[in-house]
C-alpha cells in the first residue's frame, strides 16, 4: 500500500475511534425518535406459579419475557422469602450488565437515569410501592455504539397468594438518552 493509502487509512481509522468513543461517553447522540411512555405490566414469581406465566421483563423492545423459554431479559420477578426482584447476573452464566437500584424519589418526581450504582448480581427486596431503577443489558446501537437502556418502575401490588406484581413503568427506548419523563427524551 502506498504511503498515502496508509496514512490515510490511519487517519480515517483514529477519526472514526474518536467518533465511537464519543458516542460511548454519551457525548454524540443520534436525535430520539421513540416517546417515552408509561406502561403497566404484571409478572407472576418464577417459582410457584404455572409454567407458561411470565416471570422476566426486558427493557430492549420492552417485552415480558417468559422465563421458561428465553435467558434474554434484564430482570425476574421471584417471591422467595420475600418479594424480590433478580437482575440477569443473578443467575450463573447469564451477563451483568443489567442492573436494579432502589430511589427514594418518588416515581412522577424522577426523571433521570443514573449511570452507575446499579446492583447487578443479586436480589433487591421490594414491596408495594417501592421505586426501582432498572439498567439494561448492553445493546448496539442504530449508529453502531454500545449504550444500555434506562428505565424507572414502580410497584403498585404484590399478591402473595396468586404470587404476582404490578408495575408500572417508563423505559427510555432512545439510546444513551437517561431521561424518564413522559416525551421525546432531550438529554
């Protein structure tokens, strides 16, 4: 190759690394395009309920997964000797990127995703009206960056008896955006 060809080779290279690792450090975002929504879902515990209820929720789509028939999710609804919600890293040789925090914020007052803090390994105890955080697993993005996805929930029932919860929920579908309010995220 002809000292040219290669040296701009090397300079299209080192561009295109400084524009991914921008759009890594969320600084290049591509506009959103998906509002963000309030949604209401029901799981039922992955343990003593039929085979066939879901149990797992997905915020890439986002989708109620069937625990039974997908590993693909970000966290699990279980009741053992309480209510608890399961991040994916919680069961052995699944990811751990997902992730679940509590907030003390109520659930119409948050309004921002944080980046960091999220338990990714193990159970987070909840209750009727407790306000979570929710990572997602990494996904590649339309512009070719890895970004996670945000998402705030908030438990509205758990019934010990028919072994399910009901929440509601928001989840930015818009990658690197950590905004949680009803819209077109702006940041």
């Amino acid at each position: 190759m002809p000292s040219r060809c290669r040296f701009a080779a090397c300079l299209t290279a080192v561009a295109g690394l400084a524009v991914l690792g921008a759009c890594g450090a969320g600084q290049i975002l591509a506009n959103p395009t998906i509002p963000n929504t309030v949604d209401t879902v029901t799981l039922y515990a992955l343990r003593g309920t039929d085979v066939g209820t879901p149990s797992a929720y997905a915020l890439i789509g986002p989708q109620i997964v069937y625990a039974d028939r997908s590993i693909v999710f970000d966290f699990v609804f279980n009741i053992d000797s309480q209510p608890a919600l399961l991040p994916s890293g919680a069961f052995p040789g699944l990811q751990k990127t997902s992730g679940l925090q509590k907030s003390n914020t109520s659930f119409g007052n948050l309004t921002d995703a944080p980046r960091d803090g999220y338990v990714v390994d193990r159970a987070l105890p909840i209750s009727a009206g407790t306000v979570a955080l929710v990572r997602s697993r990494s996904q590649i993005c339309p512009d070719g960056s890895t970004f996670s996805l945000y998402a705030k929930l908030h438990v509205l029932a758990i019934d010990l008896t028919a072994r399910t919860m009901q929440f509601e929920v928001t989840v930015d579908q818009n990658c690197g955006y950590l905004e949680l309010t009803p819209g077109l995220p702006t940041h």
